[in-house]
C-alpha cells in the first residue's frame, strides 16, 4: 500500500491517476467524525480491496457505507460504483 513519501524530501513521489492501493477502510453512513475515526472503520484494505468489498453488498444497502481513502477522502455508493466500473480498475 501506499503510504508516505519515502524518498529524501519527496521527491518524484507524485503519481498520476487513481492510487487504488492506497489505504482504506468502510465507514457506516452517519458516523460521528472524530480523532478516533479511522478506528471505527468495519473493514481496512487496498482502495481497490474496499471498492470491491462494497460492490459485492446489495445495491439497495451500499447507500448505508462510504469509504474513507488515504488523505481524509470520503467516497459514496454512487462514485464507488462509478469507480467500479473504470477500465482501469483492477480485478484481482
């Protein structure tokens, strides 16, 4: 996963696109944001890992979560589904 720039004073660190194996975790809709938020995530993996695991609940209940990417980002049901669907989504 990514994490931090680990090169001397970050350099070359940016990378363009979607950085599906950032972290991420799935929040419940209506969570109360706080220091200790990141510690209530019901479940943590890859950006990619997440969008899956979201894509797989019924449609009818995806509108109940979000996910909670690296750099405080909040992304809902209808995005996730968007993101889903990119071709560049990776399957695996």
């Amino acid at each position: 996963m990514t994490d931090h720039p680990s090169t001397f004073h970050a350099h070359d660190t940016h990378r363009e696109g979607i950085q599906w194996d950032d972290r991420a975790s799935l929040h419940r809709v209506g969570e109360n944001n706080s220091l200790l938020d990141s510690a209530k995530g019901l479940r943590s993996g890859t950006f990619a890992e997440i969008i899956r695991h979201m894509m797989m609940l019924p449609e009818t209940e995806r509108s109940s979560y979000y996910i909670e990417k690296a750099g405080d980002r909040e992304f809902h049901a209808e995005e996730v589904a968007s993101l889903a669907q990119r071709k560049d989504f990776p399957q695996g």
